[in-house]
C-alpha cells in the first residue's frame, strides 16, 4: 500500500493494485520465488504505473483542480520528516507533474531507498536508463518544492488557531495566520460545491475560507487529526466525511491551503 499510494496519489486505486497483486500471488508457486516482497513490489510498480497512463486521459476531463486523495496517519509518520514528506499532499502534487515511469522511479529510491540496479528489474530498465530518470526526476521535483515548515508542533498551533478562527467566522483571527500571499486550491471534482480556479492573496483566501465555513453541514462534527504526515482538519456530517483541509507553512504562517471535499477522494479519511 505503502508504494502504491506514493505512485498513484490516489487511496482508492492503490487498494486496487494491492488487490490484483496479491492476486496475482496467490497464483504463484510461493517456493519458487526467492525475495517475495520484491516479487510484490515489483508487479505492484508495474501495475501502478499502467493505471497511471491510463488516468491521465481522464485528468484532462477532471473539473477544477486536482488535489491527491488524502488518508490518515499515524504520529511516528510525522515524526520522521522524510517519511513526511514523501505522503504529504504537497509532494504528491508535484509527482503529479512526472512521467509515470520517472514518479515509480523517484517514490522507489527517494522514498524506500531501493538502489538503482533494484529498481531496473522492478521497472524492466537497464541500470543506467533508471540512473538517467531518477536524475531528472530530481531535478523536476528539486525546481518544483517548496520547502514548507516541518516543525509540526507549530503546524498543530497554527491548525488550530485556523480551525478555531474559520469556524468562528472571526476575519481579523483568521488572517493572522495567514501568508500575505497564501493561496487556497479547492477539489470539489465536480461532485461538490468549490471554486474551479485556484484562490490567490491573503485577503480574497480570507473571506472565502469564512463563506465556506458559513455554509457548513448542520451539526458537523470537526476533528483535527493526522492527515498525509502532518497535522489538518477533517470535517464531518452524519459521520461522513466531508471535507478535509491541510495547511502547508512557511515561516508559520499558511502559504498553501488544500481543501478537499471531492466525495469520491474522502473514502480513505472515513476510516476513523
């Protein structure tokens, strides 16, 4: 699972991979395989990258920004920053951007330290065409991060003090933990009330955030728990949930906010 998500971004279709590989397993003569967990990182990878050629006509008819599908966490994931940041949103959003066979690359040697040659039989690559992706997959993801606050004891006190402020409705609360050039992107994917462009500046993102909160679900139940490797908000109704917002930091003020309220990218965040 733990692959198929830092591939894919998506919780649903990570179970699905992990699903047919296992099915995959189970048709396999166990004594003739000699490391079974790369046998099962390996046809997951390859299964992973295939879904990923094919979403990637669907993303064109996708409405609105996308946003990964976020899932729950443990503590000791936050706790171990590279770990973090391997699941955080924000990363996952820049993968986005890479070819599938450069993200499968990147997510098996950044994120589980697999070596070069491993990842050639993974991927059927020779060692040095692998060598060649992953450098320019670092590369795409070094000119695309922006390194964000990973402090998380900060994290959780401007978290609060924003889930505090937006469901008070309080503007003036609200904007002191904001960036002066924070910017909200909303995934409604169609399937819910958001705005289909990116929101831009301190004062815009403010008053959206508190027209938001205004038209929360009746008795809502708000929960801050661990989301991607770091602190944010789930909101739920009637038990479902609803929405989920994660602030990304910079200099402990919100620069990034995602919103996610896409029922379809919520299944994972349920699970409570």
């Amino acid at each position: 699972m733990a692959v198929a998500y830092r591939v894919l971004g998506r919780f649903s279709d990570a179970e699905d991979m992990v699903q047919d590989a296992w099915l995959r397993w189970s048709a396999v003569d166990i004594g003739q395989v000699e490391d079974p967990e790369g046998y099962l990182v390996r046809v997951t990878t390859r299964l992973a990258i295939d879904r990923l050629r094919s979403a990637a006509a669907r993303r064109e008819s996708y409405v609105g920004p996308w946003l990964p599908e976020p899932i729950l966490t443990t503590p000791d994931v936050a706790d171990d920053v590279a770990n973090a940041e391997s699941v955080s949103l924000a990363m996952l959003l820049i993968l986005e951007s890479l070819s599938p066979l450069e993200r499968a690359v990147f997510v098996l040697h950044e994120a589980f330290g697999y070596p070069h040659n491993e990842i050639a039989d993974i991927v059927d690559r020779s060692p040095e065409s692998v060598r060649q992706t992953a450098m320019r997959a670092r590369q795409h993801v070094s000119k695309h991060r922006r390194r964000y606050d990973t402090d998380q004891a900060t994290r959780r006190k401007v978290t609060e003090s924003f889930m505090s402020a937006s469901a008070g409705g309080d503007l003036i609360a609200l904007m002191a933990v904001l960036a002066p050039d924070v910017r909200l992107v909303c995934d409604g994917g169609g399937l819910a009330p958001a705005p289909r462009k990116a929101i831009d500046g301190i004062d815009l993102v403010a008053r959206a955030l508190v027209t938001f909160a205004g038209r929360m679900p009746e008795s809502p139940r708000v929960v801050m728990t661990e989301v991607n490797g770091g602190p944010g908000i789930v909101i739920y109704s009637a038990e479902a949930p609803v929405v989920v917002v994660v602030l990304h930091l910079v200099d402990g003020r919100a620069r990034e906010i995602h919103l996610i309220s896409n029922p379809e990218k919520l299944t994972a965040v349920g699970r409570m």
